[in-house]
C-alpha cells in the first residue's frame, strides 16, 4: 500500500470548486493534490525520479480517503482585489498621472473556506504495486508541498508507512463525486503550463470524475435513498407553499396510472381500505432552495419507497411514470411530468441525492406537522419532534430548534404553507433544525404530513450554508 498524509495547518482549508469560484472544495479532490505535486515537481527541478514517480502515481486506480465528512463550511463573501500593477498609461499625448493605487482595476474575487473538526486528509491506495521503486523519489515530493488549493492554507504533508480505516471509498455509486487523475495527466498539466505562457486565461481541463462513497454505516430511516423523480415542465410556476395540496392532488394521478392491484406500500391503504400502519410511499417535493438566489419554487418531486419495498413493487411504480403526461390544475392549467434518467443532466434542485447524505445537522425544507399536540407539564414540541425521529427509525437527536422560519434560503415560512386535509388538520407545523450526535443519512422524513410532502428534510452546515 501507499499512503499520503496532508495537514492543513491553519485548520482550514481554502479552495474553489472546479467551476464554482464561491463555493469551497471538501474533500480536496485526488487530483487537486496530484495537480500540486506535479507544480512542486516542476517548481523545484527534482528531476527525472521524481517524473517517473508521477507517471506511476497517476496511473493508479483511485485513492481511498480519510477525511472529515461533516465540517464547517464559512459563508463566502465577494472582495474587491486590485490586479497587478499597470504601467502609466500614455496615449494620444494624455499621461494618466493619478496614484498607481487608482490606476489599478479591481476584480471579484472568492476565498471560500472549510473548517474540518480533524485538518488532516489521508489519501491511499491499497493496490499500489512497484510503489518501492519510487517511495524516496515521492517522500521527497511530498514533504516539500507547501499548500493544497489556495496559498493561504499551508499544508504539512508526509508519506505514511501504515494504513488508515477509510471514511470515503471509490463505488459505482455515492454522495460524493471527486476528480482524480488518470493516465496522461501529466502530459495534460505540462502542456497546459505552456499554452498558459501564451494565454493566462488557459486552464487545465476537468479530468476523470470517480464516484465516491462513505465507507462506515450509518443511522437511516425507514425510507430509501433512491428515488424516481418526477421534472416538472410547461406549466404554471408553483412555490414550496403549495405543497400540501399539490402532493394530495398528485398522489392521487400518480396511482391512477399505476395497474391494479395497487400495493398497500403504494396506496397506504390495507385490503379493507384502512390506512395502513406500515410506510409507504412519500412525495417529497424537490425545489429551489439552499443557495443565494433561491426562491422556492418547485422543479419536480421524488418517489420515495420504504427501504424494504419490493423491487417488483419499484419496477411497477416506475413503469407507471415511464411515459411522459400531464397533471391537471384545474385553472392553473397543466403541468407535464417527466421521469429523469440521467439526474446528473438536470437542474441541481432535481438531484435527490442531496436529500439522502449522511449528515449530523438537518433543517426542514417543509414544516413539520407535529403527530401530537404539545401540552403544558406534558411533551414539549421539541420532544414530540425528537419522538417522530425515533418513529421513522433514526436515533433521537442531541439538539432540536423550532421556530417559524427555516434557516434554508428560499424557504417559505411555516404559516404560509397552505392546505388542510386529515394529515394537517388541527396540528401544529413548525420548521425545525436538528443535530444528531453522529450523522445519519437520510431522507429525514417525519411528522404527520411526511408521506404528502410536509416535514421535509436537507442537510446543512452549521454556518448555515446548505
């Protein structure tokens, strides 16, 4: 096996998403940190070992990673940077004589951050033949690696003679999507080092993407993490506020177009008509929200099955939906529904897997509406929604915050949402924050409202960025 250990020395880590100047990087993509041995390599001339060194480093398969996956993430701010220094301008006999300070143009800029509770990443391969014919040449590299991401945070970096217990794993499937280099890498990044000669403006492209999983078991609910999702099209904008009538109206067209008999984990209801006691299928709306602009309108929903629901049940569910068709307003109109195939093609609210992370810190998209009332010298709401937790299968959380408001931008408050029917009849609906001693991985589902769209849960950071 080889391993990589890397400090970030200030505790925090600065780095931009490949693509998204405002949003920091967590974990530090594999390639990031190849990028930066390959700059060191070339920086430094450490010669022809430490080039065939990297050539074989790339041509590994993925790292596992060590890695905090629940840190704080800082809410970035925009600053105002001058750019270098300008030569006095000289034109058509006209000398610019104002200070250089006020020749210098100022452009937008981002330093967005992530504190992790532990600053150290570990990248290792497990498979890593031939690794001692190159283990001097890559001690050398490593322990001169100044920084990972932006120069402002300085890293200590060593190579380690051990293993370490993973926390994310390569899969063909996971929460995590990370860059990592490949075979022809350093060609790619030396050559992009000379066109940049040329042009500044030239950057490296984006690489390999490898899928990425947590590697340790965590609390869930009854609910499963894959779900169909449904796209909205061609139709009336509709807000988050709507959704307790939008989900009643439509869960009554989506089993309509499923062929009888209607299974009871799809119909809720048992042989003699009587809801059934057992979970079953929930409509989670997916809309805009968690970003600066957001402003809570709706782009489709999920399907989301019990985690032991028969898989023929999920196929006859998705053959169902598999022709696109049209859900009814009444006056509004229509709305199309699309079943998406490719959740990576579409608009980021219509990816559900940012409802089923594994998370310690949880805030309601839709309120919740509490299965009891709270009563003086009895149950307190906070107690109520911890005991609906436990009902769904998680464990009771550390810390439960109510209030009219969710700290998801883009989110209605809780008295706007509209609706009534017997599962928000005479109950109280408040948005909540929770913690969870150790993450739990969702969907979070809960509440009286929870198959019908109410008590909706995403992830988010302490800082209250989501």
């Amino acid at each position: 096996m080889f391993a990589i250990e890397v400090e970030f020395l200030m505790g925090r880590a600065i780095a931009s998403r490949w693509g998204e100047r405002d949003r920091a990087e967590w974990p530090p993509d594999p390639q990031r940190l190849f990028s930066a041995l390959v700059a060191t390599h070339f920086e430094l001339d450490l010669g022809p070992e430490a080039e065939r060194a990297l050539r074989w480093l790339e041509a590994l398969p993925p790292p596992e990673l060590k890695v905090d996956c629940d840190p704080d993430f800082r809410l970035p701010l925009s600053h105002w940077v001058p750019v270098n220094d300008e030569a006095v301008k000289v034109e058509k006999n006209k000398v610019d004589f104002r200070h250089v300070l006020e020749r210098r143009n100022r452009q937008e800029r981002w330093f967005p951050a992530v504190v992790p509770q532990v600053p150290v990443v570990v990248y290792q391969w497990t498979q890593a033949d031939g690794v001692e014919a190159h283990r001097a040449a890559l001690a050398r590299l490593v322990q001169e690696l100044a920084y990972l991401g932006h120069s402002a945070s300085p890293v200590r970096a060593c190579v380690r003679d051990g293993a370490v217990p993973a926390t994310l794993v390569p899969a063909q499937r996971g929460d995590y999507a990370l860059r990592v280099p490949g075979p022809g890498r350093f060609d790619r990044l030396q050559a992009v080092h000379a066109l940049r000669a040329v042009d500044e403006s030239v950057q490296p492209p984006l690489g390999r993407i490898q899928a990425y999983a947590e590697a340790t078991v965590e609390a869930h609910s009854v609910f499963s993490p894959d779900a169909l999702v449904l796209a909205f099209e061609d139709g009336p904008k509709l807000s988050l506020d709507s959704t307790l009538p939008l989900m009643q109206h439509l869960r009554s067209a989506i089993l309509s177009r499923v062929k009888d008999p209607i299974p009871e984990v799809l119909s809720g209801h048992d042989p003699s008509g009587r809801p059934s006691p057992n979970p079953h299928l929930a409509l989670v709306p997916l809309a805009f929200v968690g970003h600066r602009h957001a402003d809570g309108s709706l782009k489709g929903v999920a399907l989301v099955l019990p985690r032991d629901a028969p898989e023929s049940t999920r196929r006859k569910l998705r053959m169902a939906m598999l022709t696109p068709w049209q859900l009814r307003l009444g006056p509004l109109g229509e709305i199309s529904m699309r079943l998406v195939e490719d959740p990576g093609a579409e608009l980021v609210s219509l990816r559900f897997a940012s409802y089923a992370r594994a998370r310690r810190v949880w805030a309601t998209v839709t309120p919740v509406c509490l299965d009891r009332y709270p009563k003086k010298n009895k149950l307190t709401a906070e107690q109520i929604v911890a005991e609906s937790c436990m009902r769904v299968g998680l464990p009771r959380p550390a810390e439960v915050r109510l209030g009219p408001v969710s700290v998801v931008s883009g989110v209605p408050l809780a008295r706007d949402f509209r609706g009534q029917g017997k599962q928000a009849n005479g109950r109280m609906r408040t948005h909540a924050l929770l913690r969870f001693d150790e993450p739990v991985r969702g969907p979070l589902l809960i509440g009286a409202g929870r198959f019908v769209g109410l008590g909706v849960f995403v992830p988010v950071r302490m800082s209250g960025a989501s």
